[in-house]
C-alpha cells in the first residue's frame, strides 16, 4: 500500500491492509451505529506486531492527515500497529468547520482517544498489545490527559509539534514515558513544550529537529519525527 502525502509516496509492507472500523461514542451504542454516533478509524496490523499506537490527529485535521500517514507508515514497518482515527463525529465535524467549537475542547478529544482506546482492547488483532499514543497539536493534549494515572494501559506518549500545555493539570499526573518533538523554527511552541516538560514527572525528554517549523515540511524533517518515535516506542512501549 502507499499514501500520497506532503513528502511524497511512503511504501510500506505488501502484506499489511489497513481496514475501516467504527467506534461508537455514546455508551450503550452497538457496532454499526449511525455515523452521526461513531467515529472512524482506519486500523493496521503489520504480521507478529508488538504494540499499537493509536493516533491522535490536531485541531482542523482527520485521520486522513498525510503527515501521520507518513509517521504510522514507518512505524508499521518497525512492527508497530497503527489506529489514525477522527476524534468528532460526522456531524461534530460539520459544525466544527463553522464554528471551531470542538477542535480545542481537550475533555471532548481525549474522551474519544479512551473510547478508541478502550475499543482497540477488545478487537482480537490488538487487545493483546501494548498501547502507544501519537498525538499532534491539540492532539497530543488529549493523549496526555489520557495518559493520566486512570490509564494504565498506556505505555508509551509521543507528541509531534503538540499543545502539550493545554493538558493543564493532568500533566504532572501523566505516568507513561513522554517524548515531545518540536520543531527548532517553531519557536513559540518549543517555548510552550519546555515549560510543559518542566510541569511533568514521568520518564520524558524533548527532542528539537534543527530547521523544522510546526508542520515538519522540511526535506528530511517528518523523516526525522519518524525516527524518534520509532525509537521511543520500541524502547518504551516495545519493552511492555
């Protein structure tokens, strides 16, 4: 399979499909829900995984982001499993694009990363792996709130020029091991991160890719994003 991204075709294994699912949002809502109830994802199993990372998109984008299709993609190929999924529903999507409303609401968003969370640990491809979070902007504030202490189940944290500081208070609850990525252009939000680093208790680090801005277009940068989430899962959450 290869996705077209920003930076270009990423290849991967011929033998891994990457295949729909729904999650529903609501609680007593079954498998096959409408739409307007559920969020999408799209799942990937590479043969003999050892974890899964579920993929938290940031404010004004969707699982279907070309830059963590890039990311997930290098991290199949080091065996990891992947879930990029939408955080809103169809309709929270529509409203959101009008009004902006739900794209900052980081209760919202991480009460939908533990519902994806909670579904992948009942899918019979996943429920035995390690979870892994990758969240991105407002996304990674969703993972580390989620990442909290009232989830054990997470292994492993990593943030790709994220919001790290609109977690808030859960940040010095967080208990997996957190690496944070920051572009070193994109100044205001390195700012943001270190300040956030300092907030946090856990095993966490801050790794600066030199020349990169927020979106990581640089030639080599999403490359690089890739690498130290690659390492961090294997040391971290591979481990688990």
């Amino acid at each position: 399979m290869t996705y077209l991204g920003r930076d270009g075709p990423t290849d991967h294994d011929d033998r891994l499909t990457e295949r729909p699912v729904t999650v529903p949002v609501h609680s007593g809502a079954v498998a096959g829900v409408e739409a307007r109830e559920a969020i999408h994802a799209d799942l990937a199993v590479p043969p003999d995984a050892r974890g899964v990372v579920l993929f938290a998109h940031g404010s004004g984008s969707s699982r279907h982001s070309p830059r963590n299709r890039s990311v997930a993609a290098a991290l199949q190929r080091q065996g990891f499993a992947t879930l990029l999924t939408d955080l809103l529903t169809d309709v929270e999507e529509r409203d959101d694009a009008v009004t902006g409303r739900h794209r900052f609401d980081i209760a919202l968003l991480a009460d939908r990363l533990r519902l994806a969370g909670r579904w992948l640990a009942t899918d019979p491809a996943t429920a035995h792996l390690p979870l892994g979070l990758f969240g991105a902007s407002t996304g990674a504030a969703a993972a580390l709130a989620v990442a909290a202490p009232d989830d054990e189940r997470v292994g492993a944290v990593v943030s790709r020029g994220g919001r790290p500081d609109l977690a808030g208070d859960a940040l010095p609850g967080v208990q997996a091991p957190t690496l944070l990525i920051v572009g070193g252009r994109d100044e205001q939000v390195l700012g943001l991160n270190r300040a956030a680093l300092a907030r946090m208790r856990c095993v966490r680090d801050l790794a600066v890719v030199p020349g990169a801005t927020h979106l990581f277009e640089e030639p080599g940068a999403l490359a690089e994003v890739a690498r130290l989430a690659g390492d961090w899962f294997s040391a971290h959450l591979g481990a688990a």
